[in-house]
C-alpha cells in the first residue's frame, strides 16, 4: 500500500524508527474510544470504555474494567498483536441487554499505529452491521495510568467523561 508522497506509508516507516516493542511496554489503563455510524438513528455515536491492557510480549491483551463503560453493560474486549508501532488484532464488543442494541454481539478487526511517545494508538476499526454491511470508523486507545494495581483499577471503574 503506498499513498503516495508524505502519505500513510510514509509515516508508518517513519514511526517504525522510533518505536520498537522490545523497549516499549503498552501495560496500564487506557482510555478506549471509537465512532460509529448508526444507520437506524442516522447519526454517528461515540463509544468509550477504560480498558486495562496487559502485555505479554508482543500480545496485547485489553478488556473494559467493570462499569467504565460510556454504555453501561457494554464490556469490551481486544486481542492485539504489536510490530514495532503497528498494532492489529481483533475486538468484541457484547452490548447492554436492555439497550439500544438490546445484548446483540458485534465483533471484528481493528488496526492502530503508535505515536513516537507510545502513549496513543490511532486508526480503524471494521466490523459488520445489522443490515449485512460492513462498517469503518476511526479508533484511539490513549494511556491513562502506567500503574495496574487493584486502586487503579478501581479508581477507573467508571463511565467515562
């Protein structure tokens, strides 16, 4: 994929030089945030959950802490992968019983590139629709807390502002 001069390409090498996951630890609470288009409302909605990651080499593992989501009973879930400042995997989301989407499951892939610092994760989600499409929207997992201890966990056991 090449978008051309000073395009998408050129920026992941560019970022590739100055992160590397040897060096980087991405273990902590992050501030999960994603958009999407809801065909039935006609409107587009953000979605926000802290998620605890926990690394293990090169697999990242992130999972919303309870209550800290901006739909309440939305827990969300993310199987990732890191390549030096590409990170790519897959995500769940399982949606409130008696909400909107009354306990439907939506799942699908997600990539991100890592900023220089290693403090924020920016790019796109895929995943299917309820009128047999394929969506797309913009996804940021932005760092909040180093710490994972039982405190922090419980001090981000909230719905986002």
């Amino acid at each position: 994929m090449d978008a051309g001069a000073g395009g998408v390409t050129s920026a992941a090498v560019g970022a590739q030089k100055a992160v590397q996951t040897t060096d980087e630890t991405f273990s902590g609470v992050w501030l999960s945030r994603y958009e999407f288009y809801s065909s039935s409302r006609a409107e587009t909605y953000e979605g926000k959950h802290y998620v605890v990651i926990v690394q293990h080499g090169n697999r990242l593992t992130a999972q919303s802490l309870p209550g800290a989501s901006s739909n309440p009973d939305s827990p969300l879930t993310l199987d990732l992968t890191v390549d030096r400042n590409v990170v790519t995997g897959s995500w769940v989301e399982q949606t409130a019983p008696d909400g909107y989407y009354n306990g439907a499951r939506y799942h699908g892939a997600v990539q991100l590139l890592v900023e220089p610092t290693g403090r924020r994760m920016a790019g796109k989600w895929v995943g299917f629709g309820k009128d047999f499409d394929v969506n797309t929207g913009p996804w940021e997992l932005r760092l909040v807390d180093r710490s994972t201890s039982k405190a922090t966990l419980e001090r981000y056991s909230s719905p986002p502002e």
